[in-house]
C-alpha cells in the first residue's frame, strides 16, 4: 500500500488511512482490505536481545481506505498492518508500528 498515514486523535484513539491500489497493480477485481492492529508488547531475554510479541489482534475487512479503532491505552505501542485482498489472494502487507502517549501520538515508524 502507498502513502499510509497514521493520524492521532486522542491517545486512546486513532485512525490509519492509505491510497487506494491502481487497477493495474489489482490482479482482480477487489474485495477489499485487510487491516490489522496489534498491541505490542517488548521482553528483553537473557541474552539481551529484545523481542516483541503482540495482544489483542483486531481484524477487519473493509471496502474504505481508511481504519479508525478508539479503544487504544495510553503510552503503548502499536503494529498496524494492511494490505489489499481479491478473490485470488492478499497483497503484499504494509506495517506501519506507532507508540500513543498522553496527548496524541508519540512517534511512527513504517
């Protein structure tokens, strides 16, 4: 997906947008998108190397090309991954993790 943007309302709430696939990139017709929000969550092992795991995985399929959820916590960070699906198959996922705090959005990473 191009030009994904993550738009702070409040710190417990959010909403992703992203442009909408060219027909030539499509491969068949669309069903739609495929969207998920993780909660992460980061353990450091006895080695020292930091791992994530991710809580709450929300999923949802939608024909719009934008995602808004409003139950985040406040200084918590977040993976959102979408992608575009058709009859056939899912497209290529892009990530997109940010961190919320107590006024907003804190920082993004793609």
């Amino acid at each position: 997906m191009a030009d994904v943007h993550v738009i702070p309302v409040t710190s417990k709430s959010v909403t992703v947008s992203w442009s909408s696939l060219d027909c030539d990139q499509r491969n068949g017709p669309t069903v739609g998108y495929s969207c998920e929000l993780t909660q992460q969550h980061s353990l450091e092992t006895t080695h020292g190397v930091e791992t994530t795991h991710g809580d709450g995985v929300i999923v949802e399929l939608t024909n719009e090309t934008q995602f808004q959820h409003s139950d985040l916590k406040p200084f918590t960070h977040y993976m959102f991954t979408v992608s575009f699906v058709n009859a056939d198959f899912d497209g290529p996922k892009t990530v997109v993790n940010f961190t919320t705090d107590e006024g907003g959005l804190l920082h993004v990473v793609f």
